[in-house]
C-alpha cells in the first residue's frame, strides 16, 4: 500500500499532502479533536489556546527533547480540565521531537556552540549543566586540535534527567579511554591532555568506537 492521504475521507475533505524538516528541538504534536473538545462539567471546551499553554509549560519544564513528557503532560492538562465530566469523543495524541544532530564540515572551536547552547536549553544554565558543557569542549578541543579532521558532527539525546552527546569525526584514530595521562607539573598543564582526565571523571560513562575510518565517541551524563 501506498503512503499518503488516509482511506474513507470525504472527497470534499481539503487536505494538502506536505513535507517538512524538522531542526534540533523542533518537533510536531499530533492530536485529535477530542483533546482540543473535551469539556469541564460547566460544558466549556478545553481549546486550542489550553493546550498551545500546556505544550509550552512542558516544553519549558523538560527542555523540549522529550515526546514521551510532552505526551504525558498535555494528556494530565486535558484531564485536570474536564475533571469527571463525561466525553463524546476520543482523545489521542502523539508527539515525535528532533533531539538534535549537527554537522560541521570546518570542525573550529567556535562550532561547540551548538552543543552547548543545546544542554543549556535542555537542562538550564546551572552547576550541572555547566560542568557537562566543560566536559564536552574538552573532547571537541581535542578534536579540532589534534585529530586532523575536517568533518565532525554532533548527536544529542535525553532520556529524563539523563543526557549523552556524541562527537562523530573523520580524524585520526584516537580513543581517549585508552588514552594513558600522566600527572603533570603546573607548568605543563597548558600542553594538552588534562582534558580526556576531567571529561572521563565527569561523564557517567565514556563510549569509543571506530567505525569505518571515524571516530564516534559518546558521553553520558547522569542528572
């Protein structure tokens, strides 16, 4: 079978067949009119401004990179509106969110910007976060620094209070949990290598691999 408009519409149904793409943290909330039409026991309809507030709030609370939240949220609003008044309709809805995937093909410091300003808008800007965005531009220093690469891409993905990114680069081989870094005098610490040290300490977990000629290195973060 074909994909694109449903069977059984009306053949006066005015629907425009469309494609959209979708950028890190946008995403689309899908619902039918039984959400925007369920009624309090005063006979008033939830309506689309309720739901446009609970899908902010929610947004605002979670970040914005989790459907499963989203869902949730709006499902608690619409309940808390209507109480114990009986519905006519049925109430579905469902949500998909781009968690965010970013390519530079001129990998420079001032490309981490989008990582961080992602973990920012995420989890907000406090001693967590902040200590995740240090542990994450270590690793993309040392990247653009010393891995030779001229293309990386970056892969963000958060589940609750948890989050991983990962750095995908067509440098050297290099795997930084193998990586030996010995202690140094305070002289030396400006040469590079402290960095790998402090990324493994704060990230829960550091996964490395290499996959056809790239690098793909992933952190995981607890909240």
């Amino acid at each position: 079978m074909n994909p694109g408009i449903a069977m059984g519409v009306f053949d006066d149904s005015r629907i425009i067949e469309e494609e959209i793409k979708l950028g890190p943290g946008e995403g689309i909330l899908i619902y039918t009119d039984g959400i925007t039409e369920a009624v309090n026991t005063g006979r008033a309809q939830y309506g689309e401004e309720r739901l446009r507030t609970a899908i902010l709030t929610s947004c605002r609370e979670n970040g914005g990179y989790d459907a499963r939240r989203l869902v949730s949220d709006v499902v608690a609003s619409v309940d808390g509106f209507s109480k114990d008044a009986e519905q006519f309709d049925d109430m579905t809805c469902c949500a998909v969110i781009h968690k965010g995937y970013v390519e530079q093909d001129r990998p420079d410091l001032e490309s981490f910007g989008t990582v961080k300003d992602t973990l920012i808008s995420s989890f907000g800007n406090n001693e967590k976060t902040r200590s995740w965005i240090l542990a994450c531009e270590e690793i993309h220093t040392n990247i653009v620094d010393y891995s030779g690469a001229d293309h990386v891409s970056f892969r963000f993905e958060r589940r609750g209070d948890n989050c991983s990114v990962t750095f995908i680069d067509n440098g050297v081989y290099f795997n930084p949990k193998k990586a030996t870094v010995r202690t140094k005098e305070f002289e030396e610490l400006d040469s590079g290598g402290m960095g790998i040290l402090f990324a493994r300490k704060i990230a829960k977990e550091m996964v490395y691999d290499r996959v056809a000629d790239t690098n793909v290195l992933t952190l995981r973060f607890e909240g």
